[in-house]
C-alpha cells in the first residue's frame, strides 16, 4: 500500500463468516497504525480464495472512513490490478 499523503486511524482487521447470519463480520484487529504519511506500508497476509480474511480500514483527515477487503480477485491471468483510493 502506498500512502500519499497523510491517513490516519489505520486497522488491519481479521474476519469471519457469521453463518447464522450469512454475513462476514469483523473478528478482531490484527494491527493499529495511528498515522501514516508518504510511505509504503507492506501487509503480510493469506490470501485465500473464497470467503475473504482480512480488510484494511483507514480514515482521510477530514475523518472520512475507507475500507478495502484483501480477496481473490479471479480475474483470470492479470495479476496486476491496482485499487486507487481519492482521500479527502
């Protein structure tokens, strides 16, 4: 993840599927960051097909609230996609 600029609020989350519900649900936080500012952060994780495990949620400094479920995208052979986030 690359940051330009400033986040703040940074949560790496696990999740689980709530069967009784059918819904996935946020377990428990695996990592806190209070501020990131033009840096690169690496997230270590399972990438596993099917249900996701994971999510990374973030706020801008207007205190809107961003999240991105880390999930097997299935798009065939292309392998690089790139999600880009407008903070503001």
């Amino acid at each position: 993840m690359i940051v330009t600029g400033e986040i703040f609020d940074f949560e790496q989350i696990e999740l689980i599927l709530n069967e009784s519900k059918n819904v996935i649900e946020e377990k428990e936080t695996i990592k806190t960051i209070k501020k990131l500012e033009n840096q690169t952060l690496v997230i270590k994780t399972a990438q596993l097909e099917g249900i996701p495990a994971e999510k990374i949620k973030w706020k801008s400094r207007t205190g809107k609230t961003y999240e991105y479920v880390i999930q097997e995208n299935s798009l065939g052979d292309t392998d690089n996609s790139i999600t880009q986030f407008k903070i503001n």
